[in-house]
C-alpha cells in the first residue's frame, strides 16, 4: 500500500515524518530540503508540500489541515524564527503586506489539497528554502468555489484529518501500522496576544476562502 502525506505547511509535518514515517524501512522521499525526483511513483511513501501532483501515484493520500488564522501566524512565526530573528513577528507582517507577499500565507489549506506545484520552479530553488518558502512552495489554485474545492478533494479520495483532532497522530501512525513517541518538534514561538489582536481583522479578510472551507470540514456534513 503506497502512501502520501500531502504535507500543508505547519500542521505538524516534521512530527509525522520524523516519528511515524522514518520507522518504515521501505523506499520513501520525504521533506523539502533536496529536489523532487522525475520517478516519485517508484517510492512506496512521499511526504512533502508537492500539493495535488503525486495524488495519482497513491493508493492513499491523506492530509492535516488547519484553522486558517492560526495556520497564518504559524506560517509567519516559523518564518520570523528562521529567517528574519532580527524582526518581531508584527514587523514581518507588515512587511509581508507591504510587499504583497502575504499573499502566500494566506489560504493555504485549499491552495495545497487543490493546487499544484511547479516541480521546475521548487527544484530550482529548493536550496534558498527562504524563498521557496515565501513563494508557497510554488503551490497555485484557481480554486474559490467551495462546491469545486469538495468535488476536488471528493475526486482525489483526500483523507482529511483536523490539527484539532487529539487522535490525529494515532491516525496517521494507523495508515503505516507503527506507533510513534509523542514529542514536540518544529514549534515556533509564541505570538503576543496584542499582535493576533492587532491583525486579526486583515488575516480574516485574507483568509476568507479557507474560513469557508475550514466551515465546511468542521461541520457534520462533511463527517
């Protein structure tokens, strides 16, 4: 049973490929740090922020999706931590905003279960991860309908998982029948309250698609 983890970014992604993924001893291309190879189909498990374009290849693909504002500060914060220590986060938000490269934060759960990515693009860039990173790994959708973001997913047999969800990880470790230490990896630092205070109005305007979709999957007609 071939799988891939279509990894949104900042829904715990590194948890599951560094616990539950590596423990296989079966081929696998998994994370984002060297490019994506013409012969992906040969690996019996991929994980990685490669969107829609492995999905055929799979027996299985499944993917954690995210409250849309909370996924947003999560991305920025990582960004700040890695990229920009010299910035507070509300410094890269506005810097984000004034180069309209936030853009590329925004309405990331139905830009990576619809989208694609542009394997040229990535593997050209894959070494300045900066700039793969603000760029939405190359990921783009013309998706803003609801009714075509369900036909989608419903198309590609998506397994969809909630970052809420307490069971997540006992999930996913089920699609590779292993069991996993819960430790916390990746984490980014704590955003102040004043600052989620401050640009919550504009990440909900941004994010408005996404907010929609995120309805959608929270509620009992899509369980």
């Amino acid at each position: 049973m071939s799988i891939y983890h279509l990894h949104i970014p900042r829904t715990s992604g590194v948890f599951i490929r560094e616990n539950i993924i590596k423990q296989i001893n079966r081929p696998m291309f998994v994370g984002h740090r060297i490019p994506v190879p013409e012969n992906i189909s040969e690996y019996k498990y991929v994980s990685g922020h490669f969107a829609t374009n492995p999905i055929k290849f799979f027996d299985i693909n499944f993917a954690i999706y995210r409250e849309p504002i909370s996924l947003t500060f999560s991305y920025i914060a990582y960004m700040r931590d890695n990229f920009y220590p010299h910035l507070s986060v509300g410094q890269l938000i506005d810097y984000y905003i004034d180069s309209d490269k936030i853009k590329n934060f925004v309405n990331i759960n139905s830009k990576f279960l619809t989208g694609e990515m542009d394997y040229i693009k990535y593997n050209k860039m894959i070494t300045d991860l900066k700039t793969v990173a603000e760029s939405c790994w190359y990921v783009t959708s013309n998706c803003n309908n609801l009714q075509f973001f369900i036909e989608t997913i419903q198309k590609n047999k998506t397994i969809l998982i909630s970052y809420n969800d307490k069971q997540k990880y006992e999930k996913v470790s089920k699609f590779y029948n292993v069991n996993y230490r819960n430790i916390d990896i990746n984490r980014s630092s704590k955003i102040e309250d004043k600052v989620l205070k401050k640009y919550k109005s504009i990440m909900l305007e941004l994010n408005s698609f996404d907010l929609e979709v995120f309805d959608y999957l929270e509620s009992e007609n899509y369980k």
